[in-house]
C-alpha cells in the first residue's frame, strides 16, 4: 500500500463531494480518519460504503490501477475514473466531469435533516452539491436533535464555500400532525405535544400562528413520518391556508401521507408548496437525497418557497416554466402555453438514460412526453383542457415508471375544480382524515380543553372542502 494524497478536480478547484474507492482486487480504500463501519461523513448504498470529501482526502492504495466512483448526488449521478498507482507515487489527482450547473437563480435546499450537527449537516451538504441544509431540533428521541442552543431560526448558523445551515425546529403533534417551523424569529415552544401531555394547553393552531408572527414558514411534515394517521389539524391547516407547504421525504406516488396526499390536495385545488426533504440522518440517507429546487431570481428562498416556486427531486435538477412562469406563479390557460424544461440524467450504472415528462391535474394526466435517449431538455406547446382544474404540476420519471421529480402545483387564472369522481374519491380520503382527527380528540380525555376549539378547525376546514368539491 501507498500512501496517496487524492484531489478531486483541477489545482486549486478542488470539488467536495462522495467517493467510493475500489482496489484492484475489488476491495474497498477507506478515506483516513474514517471509519469502514459507517458514521459522520459516510454512507451506505446497496451495501457499498461512501465517504464525504471537502475535493481532497488521505488514503492508502495499491499499485496498480485503482477505480474511483464519484458523486455529488449518490443514487443519481456517479462518474468513474481510473487511478493507476505507480511504485513512489505520493499523489494522484482527477479532473471528473461535474454535475451539470444549476441555472442563475435556482438553488439546492434541503429543508428538513436532523439527527447530526451542524458541521456535519454543512461538510455532507456541501459535499452533496446544496446550497443550503435546514437542521431541524427534535425533541423524540432526545439524542437524535442539534442543541436547541444551536437554535439560529432566521439567521445562519454556518455560511461559507457556497452552503449555508440554519437550525430550526421539528414540532411533533401525534394524532393532530407534525410541522416543521423554519426560518423562525425565535423557537416556538413545546416541541412536542406528546412528550409531557401537552394537549390540553397546545394545538398545532397555536403553532402555526406563532411562527406566522415571528416571520417564520410552516410546512405539513411528512405524514408518514413517525406518527398515527389522521392529522386532521395539520390538513385543516392547509385548506384554510394556514400552512405555507408539503413535506416529501419520498416520491413513491403510492406511498401514503406523501405525494399520493399532496396530489389528493390537488385535485381540490387546494394544493400548497410541495417541498423535499431528506428526513432522519441515516446510514443510507444524507443531505439533498431528497432536495427542493427554489426558482429564487427576484426574491429570497424563504418568500419564494412560500408562494410555491419550487420543486421536489430525488435525482434530475428539473428546470421548468409554463409561459416563462415557473411554479407557483398564475399563467393564463385560455390559450396553448409554452412548456419549457431542462433536466439532468442519470448516469448510475443501470438506469435508464431517458426521462418521461407528464403534466396533470385534477383529472389525471393530460399530456405525456418520452424524452429520447440523452435528450436534456424539450420546448413544446401545450394546450391545457378545461377540466384540469385551477392546479396543475409537472412530474419527471424515469422509464421504469419511477418518479425522480415533481414540480409545486402551477395556478391556472379563473379556472375551477371539475367535480368527478376522481375529484370526490381525493376528496373523501381528505374527509376521513378530517374524520379520523375529530373522533380520536372527543374520546381521548387528554384533548378535552382544546377539543372545541380544534373541532372548530376541523368544521371550518370540512365546510370549505364541501363548497369546492360541490
């Protein structure tokens, strides 16, 4: 073994990101200072360890020739590069070829990690291509949180080489829903409403309404996401429009509480900012596996994530405008609108090298279109029908059926919910939800001073959802 001092990237633009070092005889290289078995810094995918690397690491390889695989997005993008190892070599370098750069005014956030510190959230997050992390403090379990003294709400905490990390907090309701609060003036307190019997003096309303005055945004946590089903506050939060977005930690479309909910929400036209995350820190997760995209040209993140220009991915940076509006934005649907997109491909060894494009509304897709072979990028005029809905969103798959990204919903000028029944099947499991919150608050003694008002909600949110489906 040779001591080798590897730099990826050309002299002096070194490029952080995640290796995976192959020996000659298939045996892997580990990064010093790192650990085999796993820990900050590292990853597992399909039972191969990855090791995060600011653009230069330490480690000792054999003669011979040596394979490096690259990323800055596992899962999606992996360069490989051989690494021929002379006797006496004490450094090797490698030029890859970079992801593809994000266009002027769009940036990479992932809006929801916990369960390391900040120095790590920022050296993975870095070394994932981000430009920022939100590291959210949990009370359950309590090791797996930042120090709520590391509370930087809508300041950053960490903000050098292109990334930044702001800590906020992960707020856990139990039957009534789970918010993340980000971008907060102060903290809002308690964070849970389980962990001490806090249900007789809290509600996710008070919340919401907390952060909302302390300049903060509020998102719907995954609703799969360590908690019973129902949330039926957390949803009429979001009819009534009380909640600013949509947590995915998932694009499985039929996974429920994730895009199979957000696209019920749609249906109704009800739909807010559908935003990635990529959840609890694990040994085969890690800062922007799931990320958004923020279309941020003329205004900050925040305020831009906030009127919905953005975009959920797990892999392609998906680039999209109808009539040069991004998401989030009104356009003018009486007329074809002009579709214009851009988007990366994979390049892990055995996907495919094609994306599918789908547009889609209230009553399903409407228009399809099969990328050919390396094709990155498509303008295509477009004629939205009149049952579409007043939403409609843009979903990226590969050809397996796999979807890979999904755009916040596009808001279409006086058009209204088609009422089908497709409309009223998304609109009935809504209704359960609602449903499911209010009878588990009645029998439960634990709600009963907070219980009218939270009914109230609840009533509030089921008039509205009627009105718009009838």
């Amino acid at each position: 073994m040779l001591p080798a001092h590897l730099r990826v990237g050309p002299t002096g633009n070194s490029c952080p990101g995640w290796i995976r070092a192959i020996q000659p005889d298939g045996n892997p290289s580990t990064p010093q200072g790192r650990s085999a078995a796993g820990g900050c810094g590292t990853l597992m995918i399909s039972g191969h360890t990855w090791h995060a690397i600011n653009g230069t690491c330490e480690l000792f390889l054999p003669q011979g020739v040596n394979t490096l695989l690259f990323s800055r997005l596992p899962g999606w993008h992996v360069e490989s590069f051989n690494i021929l190892v002379a006797s006496g070599q004490l450094a090797a370098r490698v030029v890859p070829i970079p992801r593809s750069p994000k266009p002027s005014g769009y940036l990479e956030i992932d809006l929801g990690c916990h369960g390391i510190s900040p120095d790590v959230a920022w050296f993975e997050g870095r070394a994932s291509g981000l430009d920022g992390v939100q590291l959210v403090a949990k009370l359950d379990p309590p090791g797996n949180q930042p120090s709520m003294l590391e509370f930087s709400g809508s300041e950053t905490a960490i903000d050098r080489l292109g990334c930044h990390v702001q800590i906020n907090t992960f707020n856990t309701g139990g039957i009534l829903g789970n918010l993340l609060l980000l971008d907060c003036h102060r903290p809002v307190f308690p964070l849970s409403l389980t962990a001490n019997n806090d249900f007789p003096t809290w509600s996710l309303s008070d919340w919401w309404s907390q952060c909302h005055r302390k300049r903060g945004l509020v998102f719907w946590a995954d609703c799969e996401r360590n908690h019973p089903a129902g949330q039926g506050e957390a949803l009429a939060g979001v009819i009534l429009g009380k909640i600013d977005g949509f947590e995915c930690l998932d694009l499985d479309p039929l996974r429920a509480g994730g895009l199979e909910l957000w696209n019920d929400l749609l249906a109704c036209g009800l739909a807010p900012a559908l935003v990635g995350s990529s959840g609890a820190r694990s040994k085969s997760s890690f800062p922007g596996r799931v990320r958004t995209l923020v279309a941020s040209q003329s205004s900050p993140w925040v305020t831009a994530v906030a009127n919905g220009h953005a975009t959920l991915t797990s892999g392609p940076s998906l680039i999209s405008t109808l009539s040069d509006m991004a998401p989030g934005h009104t356009i003018n649907a009486d007329t074809p609108v002009i579709l214009n997109a851009t988007w990366d491909l994979p390049t892990w060894p055995g996907q495919g090298n094609s994306l599918v494009l789908e547009l889609f509304g209230g009553q399903g897709v409407f228009w399809r279109f099969e990328a050919a072979p390396n094709q990155t990028e498509l303008t295509a005029e477009i004629l939205i029908p009149d049952d579409s809905g007043p939403q409609i969103a843009l979903r990226a798959s590969l050809t397996d059926g796999a979807i890979v990204a999904q755009t916040s919903g596009f808001r279409l000028a006086d058009r209204k919910v088609t009422v089908s029944s497709s409309t009223m099947d998304a609109a009935q499991r809504l209704f359960q939800r609602l449903e499911h919150t209010r009878s588990a608050i009645v029998t439960d003694p634990q709600h009963s001073s907070r219980s009218g008002e939270v009914i109230c909600l609840l009533d509030k949110a089921s008039t509205k959802l009627k009105a718009v489906v009838t």
